[in-house]
C-alpha cells in the first residue's frame, strides 16, 4: 500500500429533517408507484426539510456531532469545507454560516461545488490544504436541502431525493492510517445530463421573471445512469490500483446513493461481496453531497466500521463529476 495523504478522520456527525416522505406520500403527490420506486431506485422513502429550513442547520449539527465525538473544540478548527449544491444563499458561502454557528472563529471557510462529487471533492482539497497549510483541524461537510429545487410534479426527479449533512473532522494521520490515495474526475461536456438552469446568471432574476420551474433540476435519468456505473467503477479500480490495493482487502465499500441498481451494477464489476457494500438509500433517497458521509458516520457509530478498517468510498455527479478515495480508520 501507497503512503497515505496525511490526513485522518478522527470524527464523524450526520443529522437529518424529522419529515419522513415515502413512496406511499409521493403516490399521493404524482402518478407513481411504490412498486415502481422500489423496483427502480430500491429507495422507500427519505427525509424533507420543512420548507425554508437552511442547510446550514443540518451542516452545524453535523459537524458538532463530528466535533464532539473526537474531543475536540470548535476553537480548534482551522478549516471548514461544506460541499453543497443547495447553499442557504447565493452568498456568504454556507461554510461562513456554519463557521459562525459553531464558533469557530479561528478557521478558513468556503463552499465546494461538485453536486454529488462535494463531499470527496472536499475530502481531497482538504487534505491537499492540510499538507500545504499545516491545517490540524478540519471540517470536511456534505450538506444538501436538495428538496429545495424539486419539481413535485416531475415524477422523474421528485422520487429520487433527499435531504442531510454529514461531517468529517480531520487531523494529522498517525503511522499508515487515514486517507492513503483519492482521485478526482470531471467532463464538462455532459453538463446537459443534470442541471439546474434558474437563479444564475444565465437567467437572472433582477433581469427577467423567472418561470416557476426554472430553478428545478432537469435529468437524463437513463444516460446519467449510464455514465455514472462506467466512472464509478474506472475510478474505484484506478485509486485501489495505484494504491496497489486488492478489491479483497476492503473491509467496506461506500457508494454515492443515488439508487441501488446503479450500487449493485458498480459493486459487481467491481467485483466486491454484497456484504460489504454500504447501503441505506432505502431510507434516505439520494442526499447528494451528504449521502457518503452519513452513510460513514452510520458505519461507525454502528460498529460497521472499526479501527483499522480499510474503507473505500466511490461518487458520481452533476457536472459530470466522480471521484474515488480510500481512507483507513
Ligand atoms: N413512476 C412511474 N413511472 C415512471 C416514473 C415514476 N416515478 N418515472 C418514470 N416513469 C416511467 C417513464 O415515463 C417510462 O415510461 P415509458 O416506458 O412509458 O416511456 C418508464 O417509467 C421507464 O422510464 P426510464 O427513465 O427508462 O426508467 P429507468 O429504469 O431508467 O429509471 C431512473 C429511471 C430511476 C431515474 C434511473 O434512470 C436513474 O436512477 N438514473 C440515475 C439518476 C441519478 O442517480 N441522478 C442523480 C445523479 S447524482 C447528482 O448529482 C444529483
């Protein structure tokens, strides 16, 4: 195994809205069926904000879980990084919010955008910072009130989301743990996929009314379902094989959940037991940024992840984005 990057997760958090939606909800909302949601997605329900709730609710309770279980005091973080495509605002960046929420007043803090990719998109700068910087203490957060851009009648998108946070704290890794190898992707020539097209400056508000449906998101469901097995599985095989890594020695293998069919097909090329791939897309839908690290915090706090596990994580995303990252607890 390759040197890792120097970083170590020494603390997780995540925290969800109390609202449960499920298929038997959504039936009531557009022409669907329970049957269809589970057969398609293996997603039976999720949690929703109460409108107008700011994702930096869910990120601050995140991360003060994440603090509290590693000891360690708002104070003493340097570096807050929440991946978020559902920010409370256009501007300050929500991590400035969450700074503020927790009192961390001594940290450097800014938003990441990588749709679904946040979360080990943050994970890698993080850890690139912490060398450079000598950064000690950092808030890695995936946060995402994705229900925010929902179109309830578009049976298409509306079934597959959720919302949360989760958090990582890292530190400085000690012998051959934490985060050995990650790599990063991105092709912006698919950004048609997956989009949200209002509230930018492409249709300014000020300028032009904007139509009700414009800040929604717009899928190709099937074409993004496509990209995302073949990226989810390249860059899963690449990060364990520069990290000469055998598919056999991960303990535990987190994907992206956006839908179990799309987690069976990467799992099976990938060529790992079905015991050890994490699921809870069943409960929680698609979080975007949120769903790698609550599914983590879940892992640990469950005793599904131990010390000395080694953990494998792989994401997908609007943009496109994807990424793979391999940390040892
Ligand atoms: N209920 C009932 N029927 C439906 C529904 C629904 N909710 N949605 C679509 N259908 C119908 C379609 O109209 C179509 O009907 P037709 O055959 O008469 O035309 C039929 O079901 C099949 O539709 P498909 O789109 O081919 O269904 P598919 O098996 O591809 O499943 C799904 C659709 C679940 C969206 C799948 O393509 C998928 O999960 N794609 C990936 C989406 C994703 O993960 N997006 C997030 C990426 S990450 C991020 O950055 C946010």
């Amino acid at each position: 195994m390759i040197n890792g990057t120097g970083a170590k997760i020494i603390g997780t958090g995540h925290a969800l809205p109390e609202k449960v939606l499920t298929n038997a909800d959504l039936e009531k909302i557009v022409d669907t069926t329970d049957s269809w949601i589970v057969e398609r997605t293996g997603i039976r329900e999720r949690h929703v904000a109460e409108a107008g709730t700011p994702v930096s609710e869910f990120a601050t309770e995140a991360a003060r879980q994440a603090l509290e279980q590693a000891g360690v005091e708002a104070k003493e973080v340097d570096l807050i990084i929440v991946g978020t495509v559902t920010g409370d605002m256009k501007f300050p960046a929500t991590a400035c919010l969450v700074q503020a929420k927790l009192e961390a007043k001594n940290a450097v803090a800014f938003d990441l955008s990588a749709a679904c990719s946040g979360f080990l998109y943050s994970l890698q700068v993080a850890s690139a910072l912490m060398r450079t910087n000598s950064y000690r203490r950092v808030l890695v957060i995936g946060a995402e009130v994705l229900t925010s851009m929902i179109n309830w009648q578009d049976r298409d998108t509306c079934i597959l989301f959720g919302d949360g946070a989760g958090a990582a704290l890292l530190a400085p890794a000690e012998g051959q743990t934490g985060l050995i190898h990650s790599r990063l992707g991105s092709d912006g020539r698919q950004t048609d996929l997956l989009y949200n097209p209002g509230g930018g400056s492409l249709h300014p508000a000020n300028l032009e009314p904007v139509a009700p449906d414009f800040p929604t998101i717009r899928m190709e469901g099937r074409e993004v379902f496509r990209h995302a097995v073949t990226a989810m599985t390249k860059v899963l095989k690449q990060v364990l094989e520069e990290a000469e890594v055998s598919a056999e020695e991960i303990n535990l293998l987190i994907p992206h959940q956006a839908n179990l069919r799309i987690i069976e097909a990467v799992g099976k090329r990938f060529g790992i037991d079905k015991e050890k791939v994490y699921v809870n897309v069943d409960r929680f839908g698609n979080t975007s940024a949120a769903s790698i690290p609550i599914a983590l915090d879940e892992g640990r706090r469950s005793g599904r992840i131990k010390e000395g596990d080694l953990v494998a994580m792989v994401t997908f995303g609007a943009g496109l984005t994807w990424a793979a990252a391999l940390h040892k607890f």
